[in-house]
C-alpha cells in the first residue's frame, strides 16, 4: 500500500475516512498464522520485507506473497527451490529466477534508482559466482547501479589490476571469496571506498566451510573493511545500498 496515495486521497475526498481506517489496519504488521508480515517496514527502513525462502513450505512463501501483492509490494526472495519459482510462475507470469543465485523477484511497481553511485561486486572464483549474484541481484533490485568483475582472485593477482579502473569508480565493492579468503584485503589496498566482504564456504577440508575465510577476513590488515557473514551475498547487497544511497 502507498501511504502517501492514500492519505491524498483521503485530503481530496475520494477514500473516505472507515475506508482508510480499513486500509491501515493491517499497515503495521499482519499475521497470517505462520508469519507475521512487516508491511510497515518499507516506510520504516526504505525497503519491502525480503522472502528467506530456506526451511519454507511452498504453500507458505505462496501466502506470504499473495499478501504482499495485494499491498502492491515488490517481492525479493532469497534461496528459493526452483521448483518453488514454477509453482509461483503459475500464478504471478511476472515472477522472475536467477537460477545460480535462487533469487526470486516480482516486480508491482517500478524500481527507481535513486543512488549516489556504483556498486561493484568482484568475486574470487568462478566457484563463488552464486553467492556473489546474489549480492549482485539484490542490489539491482533495491535501485542501485550495479556491475560485476568475476574471477580475478589472487592466484592471478594480474586479472584484478586489470579491472582496477572500475574498482576505483565505484562508491561501494563487495568482494566475494573463498579459500583462503585473501581478496578483500588486496582490494581494500587499492582503493577509498567502503569494503563488504563475503566469505563463502568454497575450498577444501581446511577452509572449514568457509569459517577459514571469514576469520582472514575479519584479520585484515586493510583499513575499511566490513565482513558479513559465510555465503551471505543478500547481507552484503543490501548493506551496500544502504552505504549507496547515503547523502
């Protein structure tokens, strides 16, 4: 529900008052039982509630998004099964899926791109590209310019020097690596701008699904440098339109 629409339409009479008292009552949150849904929070922190759809039914994550269509909310899901998309794709035909990152997106109203600069995602490996998509597509959806520089990890430190140019135009990096987690350190070395770093659970026995990443990152010597937590590319997407559309 647009806020702002309804209180206009209230001031020039054509929503009268018990309608809009209706139409609010569900404004804060609503409960359905198995979730209580924030329609509150895109007014309260500028976006809609994110749909984390690991460890949900189908029937669920569908009635979570019946309720947020009928308040015309655009809808983000995080981790959903592809055969969750099909059934959804059945019912919304404008239902989108990134495969790779399980994104989920329905677009009801337009996305505008109301942001101070670019974002740039890097990723380490090939390996890291679904985690590193997910930060990708969130931020694309939150209305953020957005690029990818994939596999320039530091075993070939010569493919990240050569991409520097768009490191050194973007006003936030995430950087997505595994192994060793090394990346984000090298990056926050070449530039001035705030680093999101996501580990992922890429690599061998040792890299202990990820926990040998996030604890290099966490130990980075680079100044300016963020860490979020193992595989969580939407954490870091959505903390870097945060930073991006700071004034």
């Amino acid at each position: 529900m647009d806020l702002r629409k309804l209180l206009e339409n209230v001031k020039c009479g054509a929503t009268n008052i018990d309608d809009a008292l209706d139409s609010l009552k569900n404004l804060p949150y609503e409960d359905i039982g198995y979730a209580n849904i924030d329609h509150h929070r895109e007014i309260r922190n500028g976006y809609p509630e994110v749909i984390y759809c690991e460890g949900k039914s189908d029937e669920h994550i569908l009635g979570i998004i019946g309720k947020m269509v009928e308040k015309k909310s655009n809808i983000l899901g995080t981790r959903c099964r592809i055969e969750t998309f099909e059934k959804i794709k059945n019912i919304y035909p404008n239902c989108e899926y990134e495969e790779l990152s399980k994104i989920l997106k329905i677009r009801n109203s337009e996305i505008h791109n109301n942001s101070k600069g670019k974002i740039v995602v890097v990723s380490g490996g090939t390996s890291d590209i679904p985690v590193a998509d997910e930060a990708y597509y969130t931020s694309k959806f939150l209305g953020n310019d957005v690029e990818r520089v994939y596999d320039v990890g530091v075993a070939g430190i010569h493919r990240l020097l050569n991409k520097i140019h768009i490191l050194q135009r973007a006003r936030v990096i995430i950087v997505v690596a595994g192994m060793e987690g090394a990346l984000p350190s090298v990056v926050g070395g070449l530039v001035d701008v705030p680093v999101i770093a996501v580990p992922t659970s890429v690599g061998y026995g040792a890299n202990f699904g990820g926990l040998s990443a996030l604890l290099t990152m966490l130990n980075s010597c680079a100044s300016g440098i963020s860490v979020v937590n193992i595989d969580n590319g939407f954490g870091a997407g959505y903390l870097a339109s945060m930073i991006n559309k700071l004034d």
